[in-house]
C-alpha cells in the first residue's frame, strides 16, 4: 500500500429530503492527480441540508488529518457553507454555530487548507453520494 499523500482535495456535499428531513453526506478524497482515494456515502439521520453539508466538510477533514496530509482543498456547492468559513457571512443559525468552530479548527491544523465553492455540476460526484446516502437515512417509524 502506498503512501497517503500530503495534498489532498475533497469534493463534500449533503443532502436532505425535507429540510430537516432524512439527510446524508457525500465525499469524494483525491490525490492532486485526481486519483479516487475515498468515497464516502454516509446516512446522517434526520437533519437539515446545512447539517449536512457542515458535516461533510468535517468527516472529509478528520479524514485528510488522521492520512497525515499536511494540505486540502476543499470543494462544496454550499455557496452557504464556503461563505461561512470566509468569513463573508456570519453564522446566525444557533445550530452551526459549533460545526463552524470545529471546522475552522480542523482547518488551521493543515499547513495550507482553502474552501472553494463550486457548481454542482462540478460537484457532480459528492452529489451523487450525498443523495444515496439520505435515502439510507430513513427515519423511525
């Protein structure tokens, strides 16, 4: 098995069908290649879609961390989340307030680290997995 590389990029999406409603997560990790590393599709219960995408962004983060990569990029089509994390709105939702702190957090531990927003249709596969996984997220009946 060869060795994680230190740049990393991260497709991340989330989806929820209601808003709250059955939610998942979507990740794609590549090295600067474009070589699939991982995909994730992760059912994430019954939330909303800024949950979602919040916690996409935070697992694609861990993962990146935890492979020992040093620096990643970061490509949501949540124009809400990328303009979070810039700083360039503020977060008024109580609820993303520590998904925020924590993904601030998990940013500063990479030597280099950006958040790009990007057109769905560039986010083409995160999507893809996002939406398998919140028809996973079935809830209780």
């Amino acid at each position: 098995m060869s060795a994680m590389p230190k740049a990393l990029i991260a497709h991340v999406d989330g989806a929820a069908r209601g808003n709250p409603g059955p939610a998942g997560m979507g990740i794609v990790l590549q090295d600067r290649d474009g070589n699939v590393l991982k995909e994730v599709a992760e059912p994430l219960g019954v939330t909303t879609n800024n949950v979602a995408e919040y916690q996409a962004l935070l697992h694609g983060l861990r993962f990146a961390l935890a492979r020992g990569a040093s620096s990643v990029e970061v490509f949501s089509d949540s124009e809400l989340l990328v303009r979070q994390l810039e700083g360039r709105y503020r977060v008024k939702n109580a609820g993303l307030v520590p998904l925020h702190r924590e993904a601030q957090s998990l940013l500063a531990r990479f030597a280099k680290a950006r958040v790009a927003h990007v057109p769905r249709e560039k986010n083409r596969d995160a999507d893809a997995l996002a939406k398998v996984a919140d028809s996973l997220a079935v809830p209780d009946a």
